[in-house]
C-alpha cells in the first residue's frame, strides 16, 4: 500500500438516497445492478447502507486489486459466508485466510494442465451429448439445458463414470433445489431458516442426499486409491509437504467440503456464462453468424474435441466478453481483519468491502461503450488484470478459471456447431440478481443448422464414460486471452 494517509471513513462519501432506518436497501433489493453502475461515478470508494450497518464499495479497479493481493487484511468473512459455509462447510472458496493456504496447495493439482487436457475430453463429449438431445424448433430453457450440460460434466470430471445412471439423475434433481433455494437462505434470517416449510423439507432433504452420495464415493475411493484421472482421485492423493504430518493430507469431511464446492462452485457459474453467451449470440446474428464460419471451418465436419481447442479464437473471445459483461460473481464481500489503509483512509478491523467486477467492467473510462457486446474489442488486447476480473485475483482467484474457460469454449461450439439462436418475444432479456448474476427463465428458439457428427444422443449421456482420454494439446492455449497470477 503506497498511499500516505490518515483520512477517516466518514470521508468516503455516502451513495446518494440512503433513507432513516433502510439506508440503501430499497434501491438495492428494487434493482441492485442499476443501484451499483449508478455508483460508477465515484473515482474510488463510495458507502453504501443497509439498516444499521454500512459496507465500503470499492469502485476503483487498482484499490480492487489492492484488497484482492492482501487477502489477510482483507479477509473471506462475515455473515454472508457464515451462511455459505451452512452449505458447502469450510472448503476452499468459504474458509479464513488461516486455513487457505493449505487447503490451496492441497486442491491445486486437482487442477494441473495435464488433468484440464483429460477433462476437457469429458466436456466435448458432454457438450455434443446435450446439443444432439434437442429438437428442431424448440424453445430451449437455456439455463436448465446449460446446468444440465455442466452438471452432466462437473460429475463425469469429478467422480469419472463409475457412477450409475440413477444416482447421476438424483444428484442432477438435488443439485437444482440446493442452487436455486441457496439465494434465498442466505437472505432469510437465522430463526426464520428452521421454520418447516415445503420448500425448507425438500431442501434439507436434497442437501443431506447430494452429501450421502458424496460420503459413498468418497468412501469407495478409499479402498480404490487408483488414480482414475479425475478431481476427486487428485484431492484423495493429495499430500502436502509444507503442513504438519497429520494435515498432510485431506480428511474425509475435508474431502467432502472441497467436492461440493467444486460441483456447487463450477456448476453454475459455467452454466450461467454459457446462457449469457448464447443469448448474446441469438441477439447478435452478425456475431452468431462469423461463430458458426469458424466452428465449420474448426470442425470441418468431424467431432469436437480439445484438439480443436487453439483454432477456436472466436469463440474465446465470445466466452471473454459474456464474462465481462456478465460476471457471474457480479460482487463479493471482504471483511477487514484489523485497522487498515486503502486508497489513503484507514478502515477499521471489522469492517465490510464490497468488490464489484460488474461495476468495474462496465465503468465507461475503462471500457469504449461498455454495454454494448462487442468480441472484437479482445481481438489484439489481451484483459487487463486489475480492469477484468471475473475470476478475481490474487491468492484466491478462482481455481477452476482454466476448467470453466474450456468447457465454456467447447460448449459454446458444439451448439452454434448443430443450431441456430434466436430470442424468443421481442422484450429484452435481463438478468436475475441472485448469488450470481442468474440468467434464470431465459428462452431461446433453435433451428437445425447441420449435423456435425455421427449421432451423440443417448450413447454417453446415461453411462458416463470414464475420464482416460490421452493427452491432447493444451486446452484454452490462445483461445481466451485471461491473464493468470499465482
Ligand atoms: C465461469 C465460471 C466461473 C466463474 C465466473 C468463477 C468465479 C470465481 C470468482 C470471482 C472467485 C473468487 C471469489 C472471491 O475472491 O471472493 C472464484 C473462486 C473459486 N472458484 Fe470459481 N468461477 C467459475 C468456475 C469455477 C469452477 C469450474 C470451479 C471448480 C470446478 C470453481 C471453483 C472455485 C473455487 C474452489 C474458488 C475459491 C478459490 C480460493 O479461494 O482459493 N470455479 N471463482
């Protein structure tokens, strides 16, 4: 931190319309993606209300990358991971930078290069499966087809094909009611969380299924230690050096954490960005158009795979701009370990930080017309890591932004590979502001384009195949031109 400073909070200035009592909360529950751009304004932090308590936002991209590199000051915390962790425990996108470090080494080869090239097999065979299964004419409820797809390859990539077809259809029911009532648990109050309701029943039953079957594979992994080229046999051989010898490796519960929030963490985020991306596709024809040119020109009529992954320049570029104008993690929450400097005001320990990419990406001094969807503007620039962040940055960036990229980009061809988009009603489509920022109740109509491959449909998609594709080139290589730190 390289500002001198003594200023105090009080002189951040306060977000205009904050009323007695509810502070901001009116504007941010009415249309809170208006309520933050209409923020843009302030250079560098602004404050922001709700009730008696009150959060810094910071608008500017360098104090960002400030809190996201100093991730002891600027801590995971607070009441809204409280609640996460209700769900998903203490695994790695939840847990105090006092357990990170650890827990960081220990998952990161989960993710190495030459796991994303068996895994990014997984994805195209997924994502011709799910394409192959639609009909012509039909309108499509994008989000369900793409957490489909993501699901369907989350599992595969996770837990490789010794799963029965059943136990897959369950945890793909169960994973949809735990997202969609996960928004809304963490808003309702603690005492109003145990009243018995319906939803509270079919919920608390779904979350305890999803961990049982987590606890068989786990358990049956246990007598099988094999690699079987998936995450979950990378998290069970895991050992990490740097810790005590009876933390050198991930307990059971440990274990389990880390595989739901992987699966909840992955799942959605990729399935969001893949709607974003196709609905921008179905309103943009001139875009949709040059896609299809190059996914035929890429393909040439044979099968997808990752080999196809470096030719497919488009299609990175496409994943880059629906990222920057659709992060799913449209804000996250930092809490402020002990008295600290930013951007030359001392914030007090305690204290809430509210980081938004969505803000960022969209501020106008940052971005030539910032709203509008444009691929090229990434054709010779390669994102700039304080001023695009859809991953965040620092020690806690996503640890799966390569994974997501690949199976986006794949995705994204085997659709526009077999169909044509187009929106469905001539009313513009907006997003749902939940965790992320959800593409919920999006429609689109496809029409046949031409079949790509020998028929896909039904082969893999009830018996997952197992994860044991050889090598293949790298995937993502020169496809999506995001930085990486770490
Ligand atoms: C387009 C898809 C995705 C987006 C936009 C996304 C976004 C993010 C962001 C912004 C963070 C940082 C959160 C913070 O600093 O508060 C994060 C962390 C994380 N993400 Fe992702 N993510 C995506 C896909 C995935 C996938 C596919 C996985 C796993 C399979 C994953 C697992 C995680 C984990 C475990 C963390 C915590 C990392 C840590 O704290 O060390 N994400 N993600």
């Amino acid at each position: 931190m390289t500002d001198t400073t003594t200023a105090t909070v009080a002189s951040i200035p306060v977000a205009p319309g904050a009323l007695p009592l509810l502070g901001h909360a009116l504007p941010l529950l009415r249309d809170p993606l208006a309520f933050i751009l209409s923020l843009a304004e302030h250079p560098r932090m602004v404050r922001i209300r709700l009730g008696p308590s009150s959060a810094v936002l910071v608008c500017d991209p360098a104090l960002t990358r400030q809190v996201f590199l100093n991730d002891r000051t600027f801590d995971k915390g607070g009441p809204i991971y409280d609640r996460i962790r209700e769900v998903i425990g203490d695994g790695l996108s939840t847990c105090p930078y006092r357990l990170h470090r650890r827990q960081r080494r220990l998952c990161q080869p989960s993710f190495h290069p030459a796991r994303l090239r068996g895994y990014a097999a997984v994805f195209a065979r997924a994502s011709e499966v799910t394409a192959a299964s639609w009909r012509d004419g039909e309108v499509l409820d994008v989000t369900r087809e793409m957490m489909m797809l993501t699901t369907r390859a989350t599992m595969e990539t996770m837990f490789s094909g010794a799963l029965p077809a059943q136990t897959v259809r369950q945890a793909l029911a169960d994973t949809n009611t735990v997202v969609s009532a996960f928004f809304r648990r963490m808003m309702t109050p603690a005492l109003l969380r145990r009243v018995p309701t319906p939803k509270k029943r079919r919920y608390d039953r779904a979350r305890a299924r999803l961990s049982a079957t987590i606890a068989e594979i786990i358990a049956a992994r246990r007598a099988d230690p094999t690699d079987h080229a998936d995450l979950l046999s990378a998290l069970v051989g895991a050992v990490d050096v740097e810790s005590r010898d009876d933390e050198q490796r991930l307990s059971d519960a440990e274990l389990a954490d880390q595989a739901l929030t992987f699966f909840l963490g992955g799942m959605e985020t990729t399935a969001i960005t893949l709607a974003w991306a196709l609905h921008l596709l179905a309103t943009h024809p001139d875009v949709q158009r040059r896609l299809q040119a190059e996914t035929d020109a890429v393909l040439a009529g044979g099968p997808l795979g990752p080999e196809h992954l470096p030719a497919l320049d488009l299609a990175g570029r496409v994943v880059t701009e629906t990222l920057r104008l659709y992060p799913p993690a449209w804000m996250m929450t930092r809490t402020v370990t002990q008295d600290a400097d930013l951007g030359g005001v001392r914030l007090r320990g305690g204290s809430t930080l509210v980081l938004s990419p969505y803000l960022i990406h969209r501020r106008p001094d940052l971005y030539a017309e910032p709203d509008r969807f444009d691929p090229d503007r990434w054709r010779d620039v390669a994102p700039d890591r304080a001023t695009y962040i859809p991953f965040g940055a620092g020690a806690r960036k996503c640890i799966g932004d390569q994974f997501a990229l690949t199976e986006a980009i794949l995705a994204l061809t085997a659709v526009v590979a077999r169909w044509q988009l187009a929106p469905v009603g001539d009313q513009p489509f907006r997003p749902t502001v939940e965790t992320s920022l959800s593409s919920r109740g999006l429609r689109l109509r496809i029409s046949g384009r031409r079949r790509v491959a020998a028929d896909v449909a039904g082969s893999s998609a009830a018996a997952p195949r197992p994860v044991s594709a050889p090598p293949s080139p790298p995937p993502g290589a020169g496809t999506c031109p995001v930085q990486h730190e770490e």
